[in-house]
C-alpha cells in the first residue's frame, strides 16, 4: 500500500472550556483539553482499575467559535481529526514537544438538558453538516431562519 492514514476518532469528556484565540486576518483558533477513560478489571487482584488519558483538541475558525458557544466543561463531545506534532520553546528557553489533534469533525453529545444552554446531537465541521434527525434546533425552528446564527 502507498497510501497513508493519520486518523483520530475519541468520545470524551471536555476538561475545561474553549480558550479562543483570534489573528488579525479574522482567523480563530479553539483549544480545548479532552479526557477519555479506560476501565478494565487487574486479573492478579481483581480490582477495578479507571486510567484517564488527556488530549489537546485544536479547533480552527467558525468551529472554534462553535465549540467556544456551546462546549462547557464536563461536556460529552465526539472529536474527530488528525494527530499534529508540535513543537515551541517555553518560558525557560526549553524547547518542548506536544501532540494536539487538529479537529476536523465534531458531535455534541451531552443532552441540552443536562448542560446550561448547551446544543445536543449537533454536528459541526469544516463544512458544517445538518443532522436534522437529532437535531434539536430543527425541531424548534420558529420559521425565522435569519434569527439562528448556527450555520448548520
């Protein structure tokens, strides 16, 4: 095969809330930490064990500003996209290393009725795609459509 794959698929838990930041040509970038769990059961002492691993999600543009309105910490996301090395130099002159996965899809999973305002079942990208079925604002549609300023 000569073809590559560099694909991320995770359903976490947000461990704090967006931090935007926004350039002068009108671009945005998202971040945000992602905790996934592991559960299993130790064979030699038969003991639950929980193991949490953290991910940095980086989101770009008018997804960014999606996750930023409607992602709150403790919100159950699906992430999908690709790993990103990264490398900088801290405060310290130390040159350090980081993976982030640079989000290219998105699905909100925690119910509106467990979050303060947040959107359920909504489906974000890149190219914002509608998923009609489960979406919530669709079922709310008032008829004036210029009122809503989500894009899907």
């Amino acid at each position: 095969m000569t073809g590559t794959l560099n694909k991320v698929m995770l359903i976490g838990h947000t461990g704090d809330d967006v931090k935007m930041h926004y350039f002068e040509g009108g671009g945005a970038i998202g971040r945000f930490p992602l905790a996934t769990n592991e559960v299993y059961t130790n064979k030699s002492s038969g003991q639950r064990v929980e193991n949490t691993e953290w991910h940095n999600i980086v989101v770009r543009n008018k997804a960014a500003e999606i996750c930023e309105k409607y992602l709150k910490k403790g919100d159950k996301v699906y992430v999908e996209g690709r790993l990103k090395s990264r490398k900088w130099t801290d405060d310290k002159g130390i040159e350090r290393y980081s993976v982030e996965i640079q989000c290219t899809d998105f699905t909100f999973l925690t119910p509106k009725s467990e979050t303060s305002g947040n959107a359920a079942q909504n489906t974000a990208s890149a190219k914002p795609v509608s998923n009609t079925k489960n979406d919530t604002f669709a079922n709310q549609n008032t008829g004036n459509e210029e009122e809503d300023d989500l894009p899907f």
